[in-house]
C-alpha cells in the first residue's frame, strides 16, 4: 500500500492516545451496557461505514464573488487522489472517490485505476457536467444543455453523459450522477412542461447507455443558477423522471438543496418506501447550499436522517445501499481537514442512529405516547459516541484524532513546496 503519511508517525500518534481513549470507551461502554446495547457491536458496526469523497472537494472551492486558492493545492487528478488517500488513511471511511468531469478527466484511466488501487481507493459514482461551457465547445449552455431549445446542444450533452459512462466503466464506477442547472430566471422565458419533456428525451437516451450493472442518479436543486423555475426543483420531480426512466434510474438528494426548515428525513423516508433513494450529497448549511462542512450547522437534522436510513435499513436489510458522498466547498478551511472531520460527523450520525432502540420507539408511537418517543430519539442524538468512532479508526488502522495526526505529520507544507500554484488548476466548484 502506497501511504502518504508515515505509519510510524500514525502509531506513535494513536500510542500517545491509546490509554485515554480506552479510559473514554470503558466508560461509555458501561452506560451503552446499562441500557442493553453492545459497544463491541456497535463499534464493529461503525467500522463498516463508508462514504466517497467528491475529488472536487479536496481544493479549494470559493463563493460566487471570489475563490481564495490554498497553499499546496492539487493540481491534477492525481494529486487529488493522493489527498483522497490521506483522508482516508487517517479515517478509514472513505475508501471510494467520485469523479467529475471533464474537471478530472484522465488521459490514461487505466493508470488512474491502477493509482488508486496503490493507494487503497476505488471510484465510486461519476459525475457530467452541462452546467458550464468547456473550451472549444460547439453548442453553449448558456439556455440549457439536457432542455436546451436547440438539439444541437442537447444532442452535445447527451453525448457527455454517455462519455461520462464509458469513462466510468474504465474506472470500475456503477453509476452516473446527473444535475443540470437548467430552467429559467424570468416568467415566460420557457416553457415549464417543455422543458421537461426534453429533459426527459434526453435523460432516455442517457438511460439507454447504462451497462446493466449500472445506475443513474437524479440530483435535485430548489433554486440557483435558474432562480425563477429550476427544471429539477425538487424531489417530487425527481422522483416523477427516475420512475417514469425506469429501475435503474434513482434519486439523489443533497442535503443542502432544498428550501430552509423542509422536513429532509421525510424525503428520504418516503423515497425509500417507494424504491427510489439512490444516494446522498452530506454537507451542511444555514440557508442554501452553503456547502458547509457536514454536521456542522444542524447536526440533529443529519441525525433524523440516519434515522429514517437505520428505519429503511431494517425493513429492506442488505438490499437497502444507498450511496453516501460528501459534496462540500471549502473556502476558509484546509480541505482535507474539512473532509476528515465530515466524514467523521456523517459517521457518528449513523452510529448514534444505531442507538436507537427501534422496539421502545415503535412501542411509544403505537401507544401515542409522544413524550417518551421523542426522548428515543433524543437520547440516542445526545450519546457522545466519540470513543467509538475513535476505537474503530484505530482497530481499522487510522489516526484516533485524524487531523491532528494530519497536522503532525505536516502534509500540507510538504504539499505546499511540492505543488506550486500554478494558473487555471483543475477545476473545484460547487454542485
Ligand atoms: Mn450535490
């Protein structure tokens, strides 16, 4: 294995750590025992949890006014795999990295594939993009690509997407994650039912193209860059074209693309009963799609949505796999730092909805006794599972405090003198 931090440096930084972290977990071990759960268990539980990392998240993203590059930027797609390879080293949760393209196309993906296998990764979805013309492009996107009027720049990023697949299928990806930023800023300039219906056509034609192992995502966005009417506003719409698509097609919800205060888990509830939650973008926000780092404004809603996940994961067992996918903009912290700490934040989410004890819960709703039901939950959220997240980082062979392991082992300044900055970097955005 090809590891990018000196496992010296690792285990000297866990055995430093060792004896409070087994102090921490004795403890909570005991209260876990008293309520009837196994920490063992869950611990081993938590060890299995994986989440896949955007390869645009491990730069530096910006704002719509400004970007603020960060010293020791990747420069390439390979760089970014190596940052990817730090991460999950330190958190052993995030074995799986999700290309964009054309921002991480490789010119030779079999090299790519075989880089991340030295480095201990694998490629999880693939994402297009139609939301930004690419030099030397034929037909712009300026009014739309999938909706476009025109066929001309439909047919063009149809021809992407199915691109996309073939480069996925190189990398040992299964599926294709699609968002548009079509639809239209002012009233009148289209026609709402039309454009769906081409977003449909073209969405076929993509559908056509998927091997058979192979899924296609839908992402949906209340609002931005189509403020007035986003073609695929909502999950409602989402899930009309993933069902009208067919099996294979799927929807994705992004935590940060809806209006403040919707009800997400109930989303996620209801396209789980009905088949169709493909998977997740996590990140966090205060407004919109802020692309905070997860858990970091409302950990509670992340919470209540690991519990609808813990609730869909019982009633449907193994068949249930979701795909789980950080999609954050770092704009004033180190990316890599960010990404460990969210991928921890989404992984003690799913270990606190582990907690919940789903018989006293359904007891309590049966019952209408609302009180002691909310406390269920409630209880399980307030649990600091910290010991267990750290006890199963170190028993897979990762750091027990990731980013101070991170920051020991001074990785950025090396980056820093090995990368110099240089003009038009690959690409870091926001979707
Ligand atoms: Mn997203």
């Amino acid at each position: 294995m090809d590891y990018k931090i000196d496992t010296g440096l690792v285990a000297e930084h866990n055995a430093k750590l060792q004896g409070d972290l087994d102090a921490d977990y004795a403890a909570l071990g005991g209260m876990l025992a008293r309520r009837g759960q196994d920490i063992e268990q869950i611990t081993t539980l938590a060890q299995t949890f994986a989440v896949a990392l955007p390869s645009w998240g491990v730069g530096t993203g910006g704002t719509r006014f400004a970007r603020f590059p960060g010293l020791g930027e990747p420069r390439n797609v390979q760089e970014k795999l190596d940052d990817c390879a730090v991460i999950n080293q330190l958190t052993r949760a995030t074995p799986a990295v999700s290309l964009h393209f054309p921002w991480d196309k490789p010119s030779d993906p079999s090299a790519l594939r075989a880089q991340a296998a030295a480095l201990g990764l694998h490629f999880d979805l693939v994402n297009s993009n139609t939301f930004q013309d690419q030099a030397g492009q034929a037909h712009t996107y300026k009014f739309g690509s999938l909706t476009a009027n025109g066929a001309a720049a439909r047919e063009q990023a149809v021809a992407h997407n199915i691109d996309c697949i073939e480069l996925g299928r190189a990398l040992g990806s299964k599926g294709l994650t699609v968002w548009v930023g079509d639809g239209a800023n002012f009233p009148g300039q289209s026609n709402l039912r039309g454009a769906l219906e081409r977003y449909l056509d073209s969405m076929k034609s993509i559908y056509k193209a998927l091997p058979d192992d192979w899924q296609v995502f839908i992402e949906h966005k209340l609002f931005e860059p189509a403020f007035y009417a986003t073609t695929i506003a909502d999950w409602g719409t989402s899930f009309a074209c993933a069902t009208e698509l067919g099996p294979k097609a799927k929807c994705l919800v992004d935590l940060g693309h809806h209006a403040p205060n919707t009800n997400i888990e109930m989303i996620v509830a209801r396209l789980a009963q009905f088949g169709k939650l493909g998977g997740f973008h996590f990140n966090d926000s205060k407004y919109g799609d802020d692309d905070l780092d997860s858990g970091s404004i409302n950990p509670f809603q992340l919470f209540l949505v690991f519990n609808e996940l813990a609730d869909a994961a019982q009633r449907e067992g193994a068949a249930f796999k979701p795909s789980y996918m950080l999609d954050q903009s770092h704009n004033v912290t180190d990316p890599i730092e960010s990404l460990m700490s969210s991928a921890s934040e989404v992984q003690r989410a799913f270990v606190q909805s582990a907690l919940v004890n789903r018989l006293e819960l359904a007891a309590h709703q049966e019952s209408n006794d609302v009180l002691p039901a909310a406390q269920a939950l409630k209880r399980a959220f307030r649990t600091d599972v910290s010991a267990i997240l750290a006890m199963a980082r170190a028993r897979s062979g990762g750091a027990i405090d990731p980013v101070a392991c991170y920051r020991t082992a001074g990785y950025r300044a090396k980056a820093a003198v090995a990368r110099p900055a240089k003009a038009g970097a690959s690409g870091s955005g926001i979707v």
